[in-house]
C-alpha cells in the first residue's frame, strides 16, 4: 500500500495522501443521525462514527433534513469503506466515507451543497475547500439562501457542546524573516501533445527502491497542499491530463520515473483528466500488481510502468 501510495502521488494522485496512513474499516450503516454522523456496525456492536471534513447543518437549520436524507439514500443499510483518520474530542472515531459505487459520500455532500466545508478541523484539505468553493459559486442547496449561517455558528449562538478532531500537527510560528512565498500554479497549463500511447518509456520495480523516508498522515496533507493538480490542456483546448507543480520535491517520485513538467493523462489505460476520478481509480487499482502510468513528457508521450509486487 506504501508504494501505491508514492506512485499515485507523483502520478497526480495527491489525494491519496490522506488514504495512505489511515485506518481502513468496512462495515454496514445502521443509522443515520444526522448529515454529518453515521452509525455503523461493525465487530457485533454500533459505532457513531463522524464524517471527516465536512459540518452539516444542525437540526433546526435549513438544509438539515435534505442532507439527512441524502445521506440516507446513499449509505443506509449499505456496505461502506471507512479511512479512520483521527478521533474527536467526543471519542468518536473522524472518516472519509466510501459508499457504493466509490462515491465518496463527504465530497459529495459538499458538492451538493448540503455542508459546509469544516474549516475549524480540515483547514489544510485542499479538496475538500475546493468542492465548497465550487458549490458556493453554483448557488447550490443551502448556498442558495441569502445568508446561510455556519453550523459551528449556530451552535455557539445555542450554547451547544462543540466537538473538534486533528488530523495532523499543528502548524509552527512563520520565523522571524521567511522566504518568499512560492508563485501559485495557474489553474490550467498550457501543454502539446498526443493521447495516443505507443509503448516504450520506463520500467520501475518497487522492490528495488529503499523506502528510508516513513511518509505519515500529515505527510500526504502537506504534499496535498504542496502539490494540489492542475488541468493540463493540448493546444485545441482539451484537457489531456493532471501536471503536479513540481513532482521532483515529492519523496521517492524521481526513483519512480517521474520528472518536474510531467502531465499525467492515464493510468493503466483510463484517462485521467479531471482531479475527482482521483479516489475512484486509487480504489480500482490498490491490489494491482504492476500500474501503467501514462505520461506526457516535453510534449511526447510515454509511459512509466511499476512493478508493485
């Protein structure tokens, strides 16, 4: 799992930084409490289990009920894949939750407007902020509303218990004279090329690499937010595939074939050109013995087979 997750980071993969150092349960949902909160059953006894990164509204806000429901109509009754990533200050375990089909059910939520983003506990999820900004600007479920109040809000102005949960360290004081910030990547990179892959490239074995680095949860955050994808457009206009600013700062990426200016444009065949088949294709391909990366490189294409096993 240590390799796959090296080799979907430097292919574009960030998200899977987060998956890597979690703890991976499957269980049934039993209950739905709220948008936010789920039972699950799992060992012959029922646990609440808290929905990472996202804050649904309370009971009495608006949207509160439809983001009940859809969280019912998703995963009630159903088999879901759980990446434990903390415990809140409740004793609740914190999850990104996987539903049917590889419907990741809190990225979901947020893009359907039915949560916001939880910014007080997930300030560092790159994703995650993405998807509320992406449903902000739709209008979509509660941003509809003139004025929608936070749930974290609502709760202070009822005296209501607030639970919180880290994923990480938390971030040291800025010394005294700091380097200059890093220009941001521009949304959309310009970049020639052909999706049309002929073979040749290079072959990486896993086994041959020395693994020194232990790369942990707060790792992968930082590298999300390090190296958060970009679409890579040919000269038409069309998408072709993910550029990662600077993949060479990536721990192990350079061992794994892959070089600053790389677009990845598919993995064992799918196309890659959109950042939410990200999870999907991480899922897809975990026990895959060997991952064919497709790669558009100086304006050709090539491509950088691992061997995993």
């Amino acid at each position: 799992m240590k390799s796959l997750w090296v080799v979907s980071c430097a292919a574009a993969f960030a998200a899977v930084c987060a998956w890597a150092g979690a703890e991976a349960v499957t269980a049934t949902v039993t209950g739905v409490q709220s948008g936010d909160l789920i039972t699950i059953q799992e060992g012959g006894a029922a646990k609440v289990v808290r929905l990472y990164g996202v804050a649904c509204p309370e009971t009495g806000q608006p949207y509160a009920d439809k983001a009940k429901q859809y969280v019912t109509e998703k995963v009630l009754n159903k088999e879901v894949s759980l990446e434990i990533k903390a415990t809140d200050s409740e004793g609740r375990p914190v999850a990104m939750v996987i539903g049917p089909d590889y419907v990741n059910l809190n990225q979901s939520l947020l893009d359907a407007g039915l949560a916001w983003w939880d910014s007080q506990n997930a300030a560092k999820d790159a994703a995650l902020k993405g998807l509320n900004a992406k449903a902000l600007a739709a209008k979509s479920g509660l941003w509809s509303e003139a004025a929608p109040l936070s749930p974290w809000d609502y709760r202070a102005g009822h005296a209501m218990k607030e639970a919180s949960y880290s994923v990480g360290p938390k971030p040291e004081a800025a010394p005294a004279a700091a380097a200059a910030p890093k220009k941001e990547e521009p949304k959309v990179i310009a970049a020639k090329g052909t999706e049309e892959y002929k073979g040749g490239g290079r072959m990486v074995n896993v086994k041959d690499i020395q693994f020194d680095k232990k790369l942990t949860e707060a790792d992968g955050l930082a590298l999300l937010a390090q190296h958060t994808p970009t679409v890579a457009k040919d000269a038409s206009g069309k998408p072709i595939g993910l550029a990662v600013p600077d993949i060479n700062s990536i721990p192990y990426a350079n061992a794994l074939g892959f070089q600053d200016g790389d677009v990845i444009s598919g993995v064992n065949g799918d196309a890659v050109t959109d950042f939410s088949q990200v999870m999907p294709m991480i899922e897809k391909y975990k026990n895959a013995q060997q991952i064919n990366v497709q790669v558009v490189r100086g304006g050709q294409p090539t491509t950088v087979t691992i061997n995993l096993r």
